[in-house]
C-alpha cells in the first residue's frame, strides 16, 4: 500500500473504475478494500463505510471472502 493516504485513495479509486470497466469484481472488491482504508484514514468515515458496504456485497454476492 502506498504510504500517502490520498494518493492511495486516488490510485484506489482508478483501479476501481477499470476493474468495473472490465467486469473483474474480485479486483474490484479490493480496489474498494484499499479506497475504504485509505479514506477512513483520511477522516473520511463515511466514504470508508460506503467502499467497505460494496465490498462486501461483492463478497457475498460471489459466495467467498475477499483476501
């Protein structure tokens, strides 16, 4: 994970885009993963609880724990 919350917020928040782009919802699972923490360390808590909710719907919805 890169050091600097916000350029891993941004960098999360590209590779979210592109894994939807291309249909990949296990990338995009831990895009959204990485986006959460990098906001919640932001102060962003609710931007954080809003990526970690998609996450695990995705999780869910694909009958597996995301890693």
């Amino acid at each position: 994970m890169v050091a600097q919350p916000q350029q891993s917020l941004c960098m999360a928040q590209r590779a979210a885009t592109l894994y939807r782009q291309i249909g990949d919802m296990r990338g995009l699972a831990r895009a959204l993963r990485r986006y959460g923490y990098s906001a919640y360390r932001l102060g962003r808590h609710d931007e954080a609880a809003r990526a970690y909710g998609e996450a695990l719907a995705i999780a869910r919805e694909r009958g597996a724990l995301v890693t």
